[in-house]
C-alpha cells in the first residue's frame, strides 16, 4: 500500500491522503483503518485517533484481541492525559502483544 511506504518516510499528510482513498474503495479494511488511527495520533490528534479506532471497532469487532488496536488506544490516551483508561488499554495490549512483536 503506498500509504505504508509514506508512513515510514513520515509524510503523515501524504499518507493519510493515500489511506483515505484507500477506504473510499474498501471501507472496512482493517488495516487501512488501523493505519490511519496510528498516522492521526503520529500527528498529535489523539480525539481523531479514538475516533477511527472506535469505527474500526464497530466493523471488526474481533479487534478486541488485537494488541496494537489497543497499545494506539493506550497512546491517545495518554495524550488526552486520560491515564487511568491509559493504562487499561496498555494492559490489554500486553495480553495480546508477544514478546516477538
């Protein structure tokens, strides 16, 4: 995907753009999805990233065993120094992150 080639240059505005388009053809993809909550909290709009991972909850509801789904939940969090929720999420995380990701 050309938004994952942009994300490691950190062109988070040409990444963003290229996830985006990237969901007008599949909307639900979890991934893309999952990107463009990672590129929002990257660019310091942690309501943004809740948001987007609150919509990729709503299509895949299976992303409650996803370690990474939670740890960027956990990262906006912090950022909107809810920290108590913060550490909840970081925990879940912890449960589904093994030691070789």
């Amino acid at each position: 995907i050309k938004g994952d080639a942009l994300s490691r240059t950190r062109d988070w505005d040409a990444a963003l753009q290229a996830y985006q388009r990237s969901l007008l053809i599949e909307p639900d993809n979890p991934q893309a999805l999952l990107a463009v909550a990672q590129i929002y909290r990257q660019m310091n709009r942690p309501s943004r990233t809740l948001a987007c991972l609150d919509r990729l909850l709503d299509h895949r509801p299976s992303m409650q065993t996803d370690g990474q789904w939670h740890l960027t939940r956990g990262l906006a969090l912090v950022d909107l120094d809810r920290t108590q929720e913060a550490n909840a999420a970081f925990a879940m995380a912890s449960k589904f992150i093994d030691d070789n990701d």
